[in-house]
C-alpha cells in the first residue's frame, strides 16, 4: 500500500498557464484533446465483457450516457451542415473562433463518398454528429467501440478531420512591409493511426468541395508526421506545427494585469547586467535563463512555456506574453508608468492613470509573505535516499526529501543513487569562518533594501567568502568517505535542496546552483560550497524578498546525486496546461543534460500526452543544433544534434507518462506536480530517471 504523502501543499493552481498556447492546443489542433478517446488495446478487451446495466463505462470510454439506450439528441433548427464551403460566409457559419485562428471539422463517409462539414458551434465533438445525429444510434459501449475504430488504421467507414484557418501569421521571413500570412490547415486527431492513401482521400475530396483557399495538412504526432514524409508523391503540402508554433505573433503565458514602469532592455544586454525593480514591467529582447521579480513581462522570442523566466512570472500571478512586434508598439511608453493587461484574446499597454498607480500601492502593502518552517539544524547524519523520508524536509531540503520518499515507496521509479549533506554543515561552515557575522552585517544595513547595485556587490562578497574558505577536514574527510563508499567515488551532481522551496505559494524553481559530472575530491568540495553560496544569488534574495521569505533562516543542504548519462531531459507537469483535460500530461525535452530546457534560450520539444488512451500530440520539436553531455574529464561540453529531430517518441511519452503516474499515487495530496526527468540509453534500451518531483506552484491574481 503506497503511504499517502502531501508536497506543501500549492495554492492558486489555476489555469495562470492554460493559454500559454491555445493557439497550438485548440487552434494548432482545431480541438480538445478530449474529442476522441480512441481506446488502447487494453482497454478495448476490458469493453468486451462489460455490463451496461446500472454501470458507467470504463474510463477512457467516450459514452456520453452510456446507462440510456436512447441519449436525447437535440439539433438546433436550420442547417447544421454543409455539402461544400466556397465561399467565406458559409466558412464563418460553420467555423468556430478562438483568439487569432478559426477552427471546423468536416467528415468523409467512405460507403456514400459524401462529405459534411460541420458546425462546430453545434457539435463539439465529431462523435456528436457521427453517432447521435448521422447514425442516431444509443451510445452503447459496442457502438461507441466502434465508432473509435475509425481512428484506426483501416477505417470501417468514416474519416474524421479538422480545418483551421490562420488570418495572421508572420511571414516567412522578417519584413516590416509584408503582410501577415493566411495559413489553412487540414489535420486529424493526434491519436488517429491514418494512413497516406487516406489523408490523399481526404485531400482530394476537400479540393473538390472546399474552395475559400488551398489547404496544406498538419500532422500533429510523431506518427502523422512519419505518414506526411510519404505525401510528396501525391502533392500534397505540409507544415508542421512547429513552423506554425515559431509564425504566430503573440503567445500568453500568464493572462492578468499589471502597473509599473515600462523598461526595454536592448537586445545585446547581458544577464549579469540585469537589474530590475520589482515594480518594473520588463521587454525583453534576448532569452534568459532567469530574472529578478518584476510586475510583468513581455518577451519579443518565444520560448518553452516551462522556461524559468515563465515558470516565475506564472509563481508571481503577473502577466506574461509574447509579443514579437512589442518594441516598435511600445517604444514610446519606456521609462513611463504603463497599465499592461494580458488576456485570452489579446493584450493591451498603455499609460497608467494616477488612481491605478494608487490602487497597486495600496495592494502591494496588503501583501501576504510565504511561511517558512523551522530548520533542524542538529541533524549530522549523512544519509542515502533510501533512509530518507518526506518528513526530513526540515533537515535534509525538500529536493532530497521527495527523492527518498519515492526510492522508498516505489521500485518501479528509476532514481538515481545519493546521499544528504543536511543544514547543520552549512551552519558550522559559516560560523567557523565567521561568515554568519558578514551575513547579518549585510542583512541589517538599509542600503541592503535601498540600493540595488549595494546589494548586488555585498551578496557577492559573501558568495565569495562561503566558496573560499576551506572546509573543516574532518568534515569533508566524512562526506568523502559517505561518497566512496555508498557511489563508488563515481561522477555526481552536487544539487542543492534548501528549506527555502516548495513552500506554500513558493517553489524557488532555478534560484540556486546544481554542479554537474563532479569526478575528483578537489572539484567535490568546489562544489558544495558553491551550491552553499548559491543562497545568496541576486536572483534567489530577491525572489524571497518579493514573497517576505526571512533570509536569515534560510539554510541550504546539499544532495550529491550519482550523474546519469543523458540522452535528454526535461520536464513533465501532470495537467494539461494548456486545455486542461484531467488525463493530460504536459511534457517539455531538449538533448542532452536538462539544464536548457528551463533557460529557454531555444524552444523545446514539446508534447501533450493523454495517459486515458495514448495519444501523443507534438507541439514543437527542439530547434537546438547541439546539447550538453557529461564530458569524461568533469563538467560538461557540447555535442551536435540535428535540428528538429524527435525526441519522445509516442513510445518514450507512454514509458515517461507512466513513471509520472507513479510519482503522482505516492504524492497523491498534491494537485499538479512538476517533474524532472533524464533519458539514458543503456545498450539500445531506454530507461528513464526520475531527479525531481515538486508541486507546481502558480499564483494566479
């Protein structure tokens, strides 16, 4: 029996992400991932037996009313369908609009030739017009089993599609004068197995009936793109939706409203060169791995939706977009105090009035700070994972923490071998060399919350001390030894895991230091030290001053954690984070060691996983030409990749989607987590880590 464990539980976990890309959700894909629960195989033979009466169906069983014979079928007056669409006004009848994209569907019976296309303002699912008003037929589990065979590779009778319709892309190379791009798209549920010699069907009996404008086809799975390569012998157009993802104008990662002073930052600026107030609302022309808090942000790149930069702005509810054209729309607002509003059908920036200015200082004093939890900082104990529980949060860091607790509640998970350092060896490094005194020093003066650059230059100064000084050797002679012994002396990855994360409201996600491929003792204790330092990273103070987190108790312990050859990494949030269906896994990858995919300087890959019935829809692919590996002499170094090539096959989704469903049943308290995961190739073999599992922490305004 698995022990029920609850990660500090989240607040405010909303939809902050959900629009993040609607447009490669619903408008990409022209439907919910819930349109079609084409069953797997075993839950196909599970249908066979099953007893309707007084029963429900089984889950992932698409059965409206599965207990009625006879659903209701209640069909507005007038048409609800249409032979052919040739002009705009019967298009605008049917279709569906959702921010910048129109969406339809259309069906092709392949016993009559005829073809509806359908008004989706009418039927939300195909199945709606399928099976209760073309067929009218009860919603049996028999019926409906076989209506889900026509999302298999032979179909019995129908061809289900989507079209959408794209007015305003961006043309396909940079041109101030050119005009947006109007795309039109035919594509197929990302779980339907269709076959070239259908989609050319299909092509063909559009061409003949659908005559606004030609139509290009979007496989949206690793499959159909796979089908699509055969496409070129029948001329048929495709893009992917990676193209489309990298065309679109605007992109909202976090929908709200914001007051503060407008800052441009030029393009060639330099992280280290950052420095905002947080009242600041910042344009942001290059990527980042990471910033200060701030009132909003606008990027003019788009990256992954699980970057840090967006992972931040959705932890501080402030609006965040993608706006490629923001600079020339907003250059004459910088430097001014500016009103800027993100929502799902669009943005807004202008100059803010006094009585706004007003109301956002009066709510910035009402504010309430993150409760920390006390430390135990008597703890001496090096101990492995397998000795460590959810509970040892106050001694060994909450990272450690859960990592235990799934080596000790599950042997289906991969984890990685390590050991903790907990909280007391920071204490007494600081406090034998009289580095807690420069500490408080710094803490108690008022340049400290007065002066950015002040601050700035002492958090360095003590950084620098913590890293410089020697630890005891009766102390590292101790984790030498645990090293030795428990790993072998094999490479590790020195992380960090403090009591000043996966709080309440607060993940501190990327605020403080891991050091990768740690192979020699003088590069081991190199390393704790500065994970130790890494407490007093600009980034890191000013994020826990904006949530009211008390620096001085804040105590890093470390995990020394054996390194895994990466293949890929990345991260998995269980929701679907942009159409919020409950099966739906929202999953990110990059090659090699998983440090890139949350700096968001390139786009990752990017898949929707639905856990009820396998489908596997691709977003984007990577666009990174190479990736980090471990480098045989320590550290790390890069190798090439091709360019957008597939990462998580439908395969590797399915074995990753299962080990988070693992993790999910052990922290079975917690609403979304947000896992961390590497992909190792062992002889041929795939085989999945689990580094991290956290809560997913937004705080939605």
């Amino acid at each position: 029996m698995l022990k029920t464990i609850k990660l500090l539980k989240i607040s405010n976990i909303t939809s902050s992400l959900t629009w993040v890309l609607v447009l490669c959700a619903s408008m990409l894909l022209g439907v919910s991932s819930a349109e079609a629960r084409r069953m797997n195989p075993a839950l196909m033979n599970s249908v066979e037996n099953h007893e309707l009466s007084n029963q429900q169906a089984p889950a992932g069983i698409m059965c409206r009313d599965c207990t009625n014979p006879n659903p209701p079928t209640e069909v507005p007056s007038g048409r609800v369908w249409q032979a052919g669409v040739r002009d705009m006004a019967t298009w605008k009848q049917l279709s569906k609009p959702l921010r910048d994209a129109e969406f339809s569907k259309f069906v092709i019976d392949l016993k009559t030739n005829k073809i509806y296309f359908v008004d989706s303002n009418v039927f939300m699912l195909h199945a709606d017009f399928v099976v209760d008003y073309l067929q009218k037929i009860p919603r049996t589990v028999a019926n409906m089993k076989a209506y889900n065979r026509n999302y298999s590779t032979k179909k019995p009778q129908f061809i289900l599609g989507y079209l959408t319709h794209y007015p305003k892309l961006d043309p396909p190379k940079p041109d101030a004068s050119a005009k947006p791009r109007d795309l039109w798209t035919f594509s197929f549920w990302e779980g339907d197995t269709i076959q070239a010699q259908d989609i050319q069907l299909a092509y063909k009996r559009l061409q003949q009936t659908f005559t606004v404008a030609p139509l290009v086809f979007r496989p949206d799975s690793s499959e159909q793109e796979r089908v699509a390569s055969q496409l070129k012998a029948f001329h048929i157009q495709t893009i992917n939706n990676n193209q489309i993802y990298q065309s679109l104008p605007y992109q909202a990662f976090n929908t709200g409203s914001a007051i503060g002073r407008l800052v441009i930052v030029p393009p060639t600026t330099q992280i280290e060169n950052l420095t905002f107030d947080e009242d600041d609302v910042v344009l942001l022309q290059s990527s980042y791995p990471d910033i200060s808090p701030v009132a909003g942000v606008i990027t003019t790149q788009f990256s992954t939706p699980l970057s840090h930069v967006n992972l931040r702005a959705s932890a501080w509810g402030i609006p965040n977009a993608t706006i490629k054209n923001a600079v020339n729309e907003f250059k004459s607002f910088d430097g001014k105090q500016v009103f800027y509003s993100i929502t799902e059908a669009g943005y807004a920036l202008r100059e803010a009035t006094e009585a706004e200015i007003t109301q956002h200082k009066n709510a910035k004093l009402a504010k309430a700070a993150v409760v920390m939890p006390a430390a135990d900082l008597t703890t001496t104990a090096l101990l492995p994972l397998s000795k460590i529980s959810a509970e040892d949060a106050n001694k060994y860091g909450a990272k450690t923490s859960n990592l235990g607790e799934m080596v000790r509640a599950n042997t289906n998970l991969n984890i990685p071998d390590g050991f903790g350092i907990p909280f007391s060896y920071y204490l007494a490094h600081i406090k034998r060399h009289h580095i807690d005194q420069l500490i408080a020093k710094t803490l108690s003066d008022a340049k400290f919350k007065q002066d950015a650059n002040w601050r700035k230059k002492n958090l360095e100064d003590i950084r620098l001390a913590i890293t410089h000084a020697p630890l005891a050797v009766d102390t590292f002679n101790k984790i030498q030894r645990q090293w030795q012994k428990q790993l072998g002396g094999r490479g590790v990855f020195v992380r960090s895991s403090t009591n000043a994360e996966d709080l309440k409201g607060f993940n501190g996600a990327g605020l403080y230091d891991t050091v990768p491929n740690v192979k020699d003792k003088k590069a081991l204790e190199a390393a704790i030290k500065q994970v130790w330092a890494s407490v007093w990273n600009l980034r890191a103070v000013e994020e826990r001053t904006h949530f009211g987190i008390p620096h001085e108790q804040v105590y890093p312990a470390v995990l020394v954690q054996t390194a895994v050859n990466a293949a890929a990494a990345g991260v998995l949030l269980t929701t679907d984070i942009w159409g919020h269906q409950t099966t739906t896994y929202t999953i990110n990858a990059k090659w090699g060691l998983g440090m890139r995919v949350v700096e968001g300087q390139k786009i990752a890959e990017q898949i929707l996983f639905d856990t009820s019935n396998d489908g596997t829809r691709v977003i984007s692919r990577s666009d990174e030409s190479t990736m980090l590996v471990a480098n045989p002499q320590g550290g790390m170094m890069e190798r090439p990749v091709t360019k957008g090539a597939a990462i998580l096959t439908e395969k590797r989704a399915k074995m990753l989607s299962q080990a988070a469903q693992h993790v999910a049943e052990i922290f079975n308290q917690t609403d979304v987590l947000d896992i961390e995961w590497v992909l190792e190739t062992q002889s041929g073999q795939d085989v999945f880590w689990i580094v991290q599992a956290r809560p997913y922490v937004t705080n939605k305004k």
